[in-house]
C-alpha cells in the first residue's frame, strides 16, 4: 500500500491510497466466493459457475463494489498509521481506479486537526457562586420527594384529567387509510407529558373508561415522516386505564418514612445541608465550563465543518443509544416526538461546537504548560476504572491496548488543564458578572 496527503483548504487533507493489483485481485477473488451461490449461470448448478464465466456474463466489474468495501477499511486504517497528520472527521472516499490487473487507488477526504492559538487562560474572570439555600428551595425538594413517595391508584369512577397516567390502544388514520406506525396497545401514556404530537393528549381529558374516543390531530409541517406532515388524522382510540398519584401529608410520619429522622424539622435541616452540598458540586462544574468558555472566547482556531459533523453524528449516535437502553428505538422516538434526522443533527450542533472547542484549548493549554502524566497517575486511573468495571487494573490495561492507553493518558492531561484553568480563575460578584454578561449580549 502506499499512500499520499494533499493539503486543501479550510483544514481539510486529501489522501491519495494505493493497493497493489495483487490484493485487488484477492478481495475480488473473496467476492466472488462469497456471492457465487446467489448467482445463476445456464449450464452450472449454483455456487459451481467459474469466475471467469460470471464474468464473461455479468461483465469484469460485477465483484468490484464488494472488493472495494473489502479493502478499503483495512487499506485507510493501515494510511491512518503511516500518516503523521492528525486526522479528526470521518473519511469522505471516492474510488479513482479499480480494475483486474492494476492497482486499486482511492481517495479520502479528511480534517486535520486545527492549529490553535491561545489567548489569555490564566486568570480569566468568572462569576462567583451563590451558594446559599433558600427555604423555598428546600419546599420544592420536600415536594418532589412527595411527589416520589406518591400512591397511584386505580381511577374507575372519572374520566381522565390532566396529569393521570393512562393505558391506551390507539390506530391512527389520514384519509379514512390506517397509516404505517401508527398503531399501538396497552401504551402507557401520562396526560401532560408531551409524548405525542401537539393535541393528542389534551383531546383524550375527558375521556372515560374502555371509552373509544376520536382524536383528531394535525400533524406538524416539519414532521419526519414526509407523507404526513402537515396532513389531518384521527386517532381511534381507547382508554383501557386511568390511574392516579395520591400524595402523602407532610407531617412527622412522613419524614420517618422517607429519611432516617422522626421529625419533619429534622427532615428539613437534612434536606437543607444536602442542597447546600448540590450546590456546591455544581458551582464547582458551573466555575469549569465558564472558566474554560473564557480561554475559549479569548483563543483562535478554525473548525473543519467535516470535523464538526463528524462529532454531531457521534452525538446523535450517543444519544441513540442512551435511548435504546429506556427500550425505545430512534424510529420510535422520531414517530412519537415529530423529529427528524435532520433537525436532531442542527440540534446538538452547538453541543458539538463546544466539545471541539473545550478539547482543542485545554490539549493547547496541557502542551502551553508541559504538563505531562506520570506512570503513578496513568495506574490510578486504571485502578478507579477498574472499581467501575470490577476488574484488576492491569486487566483494564490489557483491553485498553495501545491506542486506548494513549487515550487516557491524554484525558488525564486534559483533566489537569482544566484544574489548571480553573485554579488561575478569578471569582466575579454577582453583580459585576451580571452586568458584563449583558454589556455583551446588547
């Protein structure tokens, strides 16, 4: 394989990657093994056609997409190792040549990490936190515990009111014509939640028990599935149960029930000191990312647009699979919430500015200071991922490999940095920040 890298413009490579004509004619040859039992020729029982004969009767060109998507992973992970740029997006590939008998070249498209320059990153001002509890902070916590501690009981004597958790069976029609997806039984539905589309819950307060009832909904304009947006439907459905929280008195019992004291004062004074202890945690994260948006607002550097939607798609695929876990598919969330691919991407698109940016400063504040890792840091951070995963650390180290160690190596680093940015901020009052903050936005 041999490989070379044209620089283009706005932080973008081109890597020219070239296989010999000898592994082509393998990754052919293993295409043709692979699909030559799903290829008739006259004369030959299936699977027993030479090449050659598919060929003659199919054209030469018949197993080169499955060669090419044999080689290519393989040939563009071998260009990333020989190659000494830092390559940061997903590959853009276009096939130049392939054909029995030559090399087989293609190209990728790629960002390269870009240069940054530092502005100020010590001493960089930031608002101080209020870390005091208010009584009113302390009800509405006492309330949600309340609100956890809740009895939910069958409803059979009312309709449904907002806010009850309800089971329906529902089948949704445009045009009198059922529609794909939009049949579903004993879906649990709580009035209120904003689960389905616009309109949907609402129409169903009202409604009584085993009650069928006709829903009629607009879909939204800018709804995923294009052949109903902006379409009118009727949702059949029926209300199979209706349940209800009932809340407990805030009183003595209470406060045994649902903490280790017997009165409700005590209860609230804990409640109290663990709210201070929130707050303190989170003006703790709140002084990091204001301090490291600073660096970041006072530094230099232009994002490849490859880089960034490389890191959007990686937190859609994120947040995909944060969803699969609660046991709901992307299809399920996009039919049920009236998103789309498209606007999911535009959506965490500021998210995904960030995370470049943060990344970018503090590795360029780490290499600023010289701050390195020694082997004591690397092993105790193997040994508290080794708590979390319940393994031996030298076992994490094992499945690591190489690449990976060199990962947390760098995460280390970067966890230095921003204690560095942080340790060198300067605390605003409130006021003060207030105003600057609103010097800026006018």
């Amino acid at each position: 394989m041999s490989l070379q890298v044209e620089k283009l413009e706005k932080g973008m490579a081109k890597l020219t990657i070239e296989v010999s004509a000898q592994e082509l004619d393998k990754a052919i040859d293993s295409a043709y093994r692979q699909n030559r039992n799903r290829i008739s020729v006259p004369g030959f029982r299936k699977g027993k056609a030479p090449r050659k004969m598919i060929e003659q009767m199919y054209g030469r060109e018949i197993f080169y997409e499955d060669a090419a998507n044999e080689l290519i992973p393989v040939a563009y992970e071998k260009a990333l190792d020989e190659c000494t740029e830092d390559i940061v997006s997903a590959p853009k590939v276009d096939v130049v040549q392939i054909e029995a008998g030559k090399p087989f070249i293609f190209t990728a498209e790629v960002a390269l990490k870009p240069e940054v320059t530092l502005g100020k990153y010590k001493g960089v001002k930031v608002p101080a936190a209020d870390l005091a509890v208010t009584e009113e902070e302390v009800d509405k916590e006492i309330a949600r515990e309340r609100e956890t501690n809740a009895r939910t009981v069958n409803v059979e004597d009312r309709a449904v009111k907002d806010g009850d958790m309800t089971v329906i069976d529902f089948e949704g029609f445009v045009d009198g014509v059922a529609f794909e997806g939009g049949k579903g039984e004993n879906y649990p539905l709580t009035i209120g939640s904003g689960q389905f589309i616009p309109g949907f819950e609402e129409a169903l307060i009202g409604a009584g028990l085993n009650e069928q009832v006709d829903v009629n909904v607009t879909f939204p304009e800018d709804y995923q599935a294009k052949e109903l947006a902006g379409k009118p439907a009727v949702f059949k459905c029926t209300v199979k149960e209706i349940k209800e929280k009932l809340l407990p008195e805030l009183d003595d019992e209470f406060a045994a029930e649902v903490s280790e004291f017997d009165t409700m004062a005590e209860y609230r004074e804990d409640v109290k000191k663990k709210l201070a202890d929130k707050k303190a945690v989170a003006a703790k994260d709140a002084k990091e990312e204001a301090a490291v948006d600073a660096v970041i607002e006072d530094a230099k550097m232009e994002i490849p647009d490859a880089m960034l939607d490389t890191q959007q798609r990686q937190m859609v695929e994120e947040f995909a699979q944060r969803i699969q876990s609660q046991g709901l598919s992307m299809e399920q969330y996009m039919q049920f919430t009236g998103m789309t691919p498209a606007r999911l991407l535009e959506q965490v698109r500021p998210q995904a500015l960030k995370r470049i940016q943060s990344r970018l400063v503090l590795e360029a504040v780490a290499a600023a200071e010289k701050m390195e890792v020694s082997e004591e840091e690397f092993q105790e951070e193997l040994k508290t991922m080794g708590e979390v995963y319940q393994m031996e650390p030298d076992k994490v180290k094992e499945l690591l490999g190489e690449s990976g160690a060199k990962q947390v190596r760098e995460d280390i680093r970067i966890k230095k940095a921003v204690e560095f940015v942080v340790e060198h901020a300067k605390e605003e009052k409130a006021s003060k920040a207030k105003a600057k903050k609103e010097a800026a936005e006018e």
